[in-house]
C-alpha cells in the first residue's frame, strides 16, 4: 500500500501460499483485538463499506471458570483477558478476506506454493530468496508423470512468516544465530472444533475461558468456547507441552473436556464441522529472537509474538507485519543500490522495541514461566493475578523459561500414572481418524514424507522403551505411530503417517523428531 500511495508501480510484492487457497491452512474461530486491523484497513468492518468483512461478531461478555469433574467455579478474569471491543470471528474468512483485499492492492499472492529451501547470495551469505517444492515426487524419491520441478524466487528482501516451528526459519535462525540473546522458545499444542449447535444453546457474542479440569495440576492449559456467526461455536484446549507425564494425550483431553458439564450444555444435540490442531509459541517476550538478519527477517507467530495470557497473537502477528512493511520500504525505495546489494532491515528491529507488541509482551513476561514453579498450576494463577492486578509487569525481575526446553520436562513412563481415556461415544466425543477427516487436509498417499527421522529402528530402540509410545499420544492427528511387528524386536515398528499430517508436532520427546 506504501507503494501505491507513492505511485511506485515497479514495486513488487510476492506472498508464496502453501495452502491450495489462502486461508485453508488457518484454524478458524478466533477472537480478535482490531488495532492492528484499524490501522491497516480503518473500514475493514464499516456497515457502508461494500468490500467490508461481514463475518464479525462483537464479544458481547466474558466468563471465566475453574473446572472440577463435575463443577464449574466462576473466578475473575485478568485485565488482558477482557474481550470489550474485540470480534469472534472465523480466523479462515478472516484470511481469505484479507488476500483479497491486498490482490486489490496489487500484492502477487501464488497459492499452492510451498516453500522448501532458503536461498543464499554465494558471495555473502546473505538471504536472497526461497526455492519452492519439486511437485509430482513419488514417496521412493522419484519422478512420477506429473513431475514439475520447482522454482526460485529472488527477492532484495525476503519476509518468513511461517507460523510456529517453521521448517525455513529454523534454517535462517541457526545460521544467523539469531537466538544468541533470548532464552529457549516454548510450545503449546492447541486444538479446535467449530459446531453447529442448537438456537436454545447458542449465545452470539459470548466469551467463556476455563482452567483446571481435565488437565492435571502439573499440566498448564485452558480452554475455551466462543459464540460467534449463527449458531456457531468454536471451542478447544490449549495444553502447555511442558507437560510432565508421557502417558498424556492432548487430543484425549479434549474429548473428555467436551463432556464436561460447562461445554456439554452447550454442543450437546449439535454437530461438529470442522477439526483442526496446530503448535503454538508460548515463550513470550524472553523467547523473542533477533527478527532481521541479512536479506530478510521474522514476522508474526514465526517470531513468537503470541501473547499467552491474552490468548491473542494475531493482532501482534499482524502489527509485526506492518512494521516490516513499513521498513522495507524504506529501506528500498528509491534505493538502486539495494537492487544488487544486501539489506539489512535495521529499522524494524528499532520498530519492534519501541512498539506495542513489545510493551504488551513486556508487561506480561512472568506469567507464563510462573507456572515453573514447585507449587505448579496453583502457584502460577497466584503469581498471575499479583502480575495481573499488582505488579502490572513493572517488577524488576523476570522469570527464565526452562533452560533446556519443553521436551526436558518428560517423565519415563515407568515412573508416571498411567491414563486411560474413555472410549468417544460418536457424538460429543470423536476417535482420530474422525477429527482427521474434518480438517480438510489432503495429502497423497504416495507423496515423499517430509517429517524425517535418520534411522527409523534406532530411534523405536532408544524411545519406547522408556516413553511407550508417547508419539502415538502427543499426536492430535495419528501422524506418529507404534504399530504391532513381529520382526522387531521390540515387537513394535516406529512409522509417519505423512496422509494425516495437520501440524508440526515435534516438542516433547527428550530429542526432536524433524
């Protein structure tokens, strides 16, 4: 838009999609904080605006409860939590809507293309582009008739917005070293449905956050429900992959959450649309990395601007994004020597430490790792509501995440509980493969798996034994299996199911897969 305003025609602007259409990767239902929206597109949601997004519902009240088996027990919500202003909205219409609008703006947007390798200037190391997938690649490696190979894409500047865990940012961080000064990033697993549910049961607008049960007290998470659209509701579980106990399953948590009085009384006699399950960056600001590096730099949940106790990110996501705009621009325009040089977005690293994202993030860094200590979920929602209500982020301490990451904190499972999850009952409770088939995600069964382990037989040698199976628990989507083999000798055989693939989901094992 810098561009259009300034008459630049020549300026252009590529964003490489790697879903078949833009916003099909994106798990819908979301409540959204618009000042980053208000800035970019001050009409974005103005009844006389024809090209407005007509999907927004206003959050009209908010409730918080602590859960028991059976009970729900209403407690404040903090101050980030008040949803006043903000809109429920299907984060995937949402996205589609906002491709549109910047087609209009003359972006270039190619869906369908996905990024798989980083590509560097031979002279100086520096960023100069990314090279997408090889298409029609059979699982063995080699060409099947549909064969395209794949492209490059030289920019002067080039911008990773990959979400979390990202296969090319990890590439980009260790070769910059771009986490040298921050502590290790940390991770939640979250997982959604959006059902359809009955007029008597549907309360639009309504906001309803939850703690505690199912989750034991060693486990940070929460969910939530949102009444948004017409009749509809998004609800899911967040849960900290920090989590202690192998025996653990994320997805069996939330199917028991779901009958849970508090969420029972609300889907029951509904009908489940749609499924969906991604990783979340739950370090905050200690786990910001350096975000420019030469020739390109980090924006949105790829940095990790996620505000864990707000459970927003998007507004800061797209903040970010405006600030690197902004710098890029600047730092190109006009400029013909950054045709052929390497440039270095000083200025939004500047942006982001003097911006919102920064003090908002600041204000609330010991939330999250107060959850670390001895006392656990109990102590955390204590020291979270001093930080909330007291403290205000001005104290002059702040707290270090675990120093090893995530996967450390993983019993073996001879030493933890076992749990065992009830059998789903088809209509408020779903097996896997049910969720799985409400994603939307199609993958070919002959494609190449890009989720790789170096040697399949050492790594089932050197983890079941001491986790079990844990692949098969952490999972929301069966990607990871255990399956019977006689052959073996442990008697089981470690295998990816890349068909059912929703999210990259490789944190709590005492070493990643990937």
């Amino acid at each position: 838009m810098l561009a259009t305003e300034a008459g630049n025609e020549e300026f252009r602007v590529l964003v490489l999609e790697k879903a078949g259409e833009i916003g099909d990767h994106i798990v819908s239902g979301n409540v959204i904080e618009p000042s980053a929206v208000n800035e970019l597109l001050p009409d974005w949601n103005n009844p006389d605006n024809p090209s407005r997004f007509q999907y927004a519902t206003p959050a009209t009240h908010d409730k918080m409860r602590f859960l028991t088996k059976n009970g729900s027990i209403p407690i404040p919500a903090p101050p980030q939590m008040n949803n006043h202003g903000n809109y429920i909205i299907s984060l995937n219409q949402f996205s589609k809507w906002l491709g549109e609008r910047a087609e209009e703006a003359g972006v270039e947007i190619y869906p369908g293309f996905a990024a798989s390798e980083v590509l560097y200037k031979p002279d100086d190391g520096s960023v100069m582009g990314v090279a997408t997938n090889d298409l029609g690649i059979a699982r063995s490696g080699k060409p099947k008739p549909s064969f395209e190979r794949g492209m490059e894409f030289h920019a002067r500047v080039t911008l990773f917005a990959e979400g979390c865990h990202g296969s090319l940012t990890k590439q980009v961080t260790k070769k910059f070293d771009l986490r040298r000064d921050s502590q290790p990033q940390t991770y939640g697993l979250g997982l959604k449905e959006v059902w359809k549910v009955k007029p008597e049961n549907f309360r639009k607008g309504e906001v309803v956050h939850s703690m505690g049960y199912p989750l034991p007290s060693s486990t940070y998470g929460g969910g939530w429900i949102y009444h948004f659209g017409e009749n509809l509701v998004s609800l899911g579980l967040v849960v900290g992959l920090d989590y202690p106990n192998p025996w653990l399953s994320p997805y069996g948590e939330f199917q028991k959450l779901k009958h849970h009085p508090l969420y029972n009384s609300v889907i029951q006699g509904g009908k489940c649309i749609s499924y969906g399950a991604r990783a979340l960056n739950e370090g905050g600001f200690q786990s910001i990395p350096k975000c420019a590096f030469p020739g390109g730099a980090l924006i949105g949940d790829t940095a990790g601007f996620l505000n864990v106790p707000k459970i927003k990110g998007t507004h800061t996501a797209m903040r970010s994004g405006l600030l690197a705009a902004q710098a890029v621009y600047a730092a190109l325009a006009g400029d013909d020597k950054a045709a052929s040089g390497t440039t270095f977005l000083y200025d939004y690293e500047d942006a982001l430490r003097s911006s919102s994202i920064w003090r908002e993030l600041k204000s609330v860094r010991n939330m999250r790792p107060s959850f670390h200590s001895p006392l656990g979920l109990y102590g955390g929602i204590l020291y979270s509501g001093l930080e909330a209500y007291l403290f205000r982020g001005k104290t002059p301490w702040t707290l270090k995440h675990k120093a090893r990451g995530d996967h450390a904190a993983t019993m073996e499972a001879e030493s933890a509980k076992k749990i065992e999850y009830p059998k789903p009952d088809g209509k408020i409770s779903f097996d896997i493969l049910t969720s799985v088939s409400r994603t939307g995600t199609n993958h070919e069964e002959d494609q190449p798996v890009h989720l790789q382990v170096d040697d399949w037989d050492a790594h089932a040698r050197e983890m079941w034994p001491k986790y079990q199976g844990i692949e098969n628990r952490f999972c929301p989507a069966g990607v990871y299996e255990y399956v019977e083999d006689e052959v073996k000798d442990l008697g089981v055989r470690f295998q990816i199911n890349a068909q059912k693939y929703v999210a990259m989901l490789s944190f709590p094992l005492p070493r990643e897969i990937g």
